[in-house]
C-alpha cells in the first residue's frame, strides 16, 4: 500500500473493500459491545429529562471520540499502524454489505410472495411496525431503508473518517447507534434521546445531501433517471420529518421513477409522511434495483473520501512519508502532518437502521 497517497486515504479505501467482501465481524463487533455498554448505562442515568439525555449522549459519543483521539495520537508516528487502524475501523463501521445483503434477502422473499418471512426479516432493516403490512407496504419500506441508511451507514462514516479521521469514525458510528437506540419519538425517549437526535441530525446535514447528489450521479448506471432524481430531490426532500432521511429517499424515488413515503408505525405510534417522488409504487424488483444503487453510491462515497483525505492527513493523523533523493549515501525521509478538527456522530447496535 502507497503510503506516501495518505495513510488515512489508504485506510479508508482498504476498510471500505473489507466491508464490501466482509460484511460485519460475525462475533464480538464493536459496534454491539459498544451498544451493550450504552444500554448499561442509559438504565443507570436515565430520567424523563433532556439534561440527563444530554449527559448520556455526551458520555456516550465523547468516550468514542476520546478513544479515536488517542489512538490517532498513539499512531501519529507509525504510517504502517495508523493504516492499519485506520483501516480496521472503517470495516467496523460501515454498513454498506450487510444493508445490501438484507435488501437482497427481502427482495427475495417479496418476489416468492413470503410475507410472513419478510414481516420478520423487516426488522433488520429498520425499527418499523411490520405485522399489518402487506407486500407492496414491505416493499416501499425496505426501499426506503436502503436509501436512507446508504447515508447513514456508509456516506458518513466516510464523510467522517475522511475530515476528521479516526475520531470521526468512531464518533460518528457512536452517534448514530445512540439514535438508533434512544432517538425515537416514543413517551419514553421522546425527551431523553432529544439532545442524542438532534447531535445525529447534525451529524448527518452534509454526508445525507452529498448521499442524495451521488444518487443522482450514478442513477444512469442503474437504468435510473439522474435529472429526475436531482428534481425530486430538491422539490420533495425537506417534505420528509427528518432533515436527512427525506434527501436520499427523495433523490432515490426520483432516480428510480417511485413514490415513496405514506403512513408507518413506529412502536405504536403512527405517522403520516408526505409522498416522495411520481412514480409508481415500488416493487421487488425496484428494491433490487435500490440496492444496486446503494452500492454505486457507496463506492463514490468511498471514493471521493480517498481523495479528500489524501492531501492532507486529520489532526494527529500519520505522517505521509517518503524517500527523496539520496544525499551523502543516505536517504533523506520527508515528512508531511497536516491538522484539522475532531468531530462527532455514529451507528446502530441493531444492525442497521
């Protein structure tokens, strides 16, 4: 591997191949253990109180962060090592083969007419309330999760990792798991996990609007329509109740020639979300196409990731180190360690969202 193209570049592009041959660590992912631990603490701290939320998100997401920071300082003199880790976190948090593969498995059930089957299966997927759906209503919500989470579980965490390094990888996968945990609108969490939605919302303000063009980018490559997702996009996507979620639904919807969005059920409380798109309803074979989607956009993301990180390193990052021209028999080692910011955000201890 060429570290002299960055080693934080190097990493991403190598844990971004992993996800995709990979998938997710079979036993022991970070990413559960670090839910398990979340989990143990949200029942310690917890309190129908948006300060207390606040408290346990910042708990949370800075530990992450914290851990990003020193291992990004521990590597700032070994290119090999923070390769290496650089590399080994991407893997862990992307989502992109696993959110692919149940999209697939779906498309399957949907096509052989096992709606039992894929009312479960829809679980992995997201949090939706499935037991009264019908085929076409798995469809459209299986769609709309593989839109939404080609975002959240691979467009950020590379947006992430490529600004800010190792402590944007791992605070935003932290992030994110939180919102999936306690960022619902349900009596429970409805003040609790305020402060931990609002700090995803942010997180995600860019990587769902970058998600939503490359969307538009690569929709010829799937048979798609790139004009009409640019125009569905920025006619529907501040339609939907979340500030991100609807930019990629919408730019998908569009690219795909679909209609998104209707009424869903979240643990017993119903919403009604405006539509997305002119087209038909999805179908399983849309959902196929979907995810065939997804993965164009993540290797853009991926790619573009590479190329941002490239020039220069994060704060702490590795030096980009090179051997320049010999002088007096020896080797001259040039050494280049560029700064920027520490960031936040996350993932899901559920699979994905």
């Amino acid at each position: 591997m060429p570290l002299r193209l960055g080693t934080t570049a190097a990493g991403l592009v190598t844990g971004y191949v992993a996800d995709t041959l990979f998938g997710d660590p079979r036993r022991g992912h970070p990413v559960a253990l670090f839910g398990s631990a979340a989990a143990r603490l949200e029942r310690l701290v917890w309190a129908d109180s948006k300060p207390r939320g606040a408290v346990y998100a910042g708990l949370c997401s800075f530990g992450a962060i914290g851990l990003g920071v020193a291992l990004q300082t521990a590597t700032r003199r070994s290119p090999f090592a923070r390769f290496s880790l650089t590399a080994v976190c991407t893997w862990v948090v992307l989502g992109g083969r696993g959110l692919a593969t149940e999209g697939a498995e779906m498309a399957r059930l949907l096509e052989a007419g096992d709606v039992p089957s894929a009312r479960t299966r829809l679980s992995h997927l997201c949090a939706r309330d499935a037991t009264a759906l019908d085929s076409a209503e798995l469809t459209r919500a299986a769609t709309e999760s593989i839109a939404e989470n080609t975002s959240d579980a691979v467009v950020a965490p590379l947006f992430w990792g490529a600004v800010a390094g190792l402590p944007g990888l791992l605070g935003y996968r932290a992030l994110n798991t939180l919102d999936a945990m306690v960022g619902y609108r349900s009596p429970r969490y409805r003040r609790f996990g305020w402060a931990t939605a609002r700090a995803d919302d942010v997180a995600n303000l860019l990587p769902s609007r970058i998600g939503a063009a490359l969307t538009g980018l690569c929709a010829p490559l799937t048979g798609g329509r790139a004009r009409e997702a640019w125009r569905i996009w920025h006619r529907d996507g501040s339609h939907h109740p979340s500030p991100n979620a609807g930019q990629v639904e919408a730019a998908f919807a569009g690219a795909l020639d679909i209609r998104l969005g209707g009424t869903n059920s979240y643990g017993g409380e119903v919403e009604s979300r405006a539509r997305l798109g002119e087209g038909r309803d999805p179908e399983p074979v849309d959902l196929r196409r979907a995810v065939r989607l997804s993965r164009l956009v993540g290797a853009s993301a991926a790619a573009i990731a590479a190329a941002v990180a490239a020039p220069a390193t994060p704060w702490g990052a590795a030096p980009v180190q090179s051997i320049g021209r010999m002088r007096r028999g020896r080797a001259v080692r040039r050494s280049v360690d560029n700064f920027a910011g520490a960031v936040r955000a996350v993932d899901k201890a559920r699979s994905v969202r």
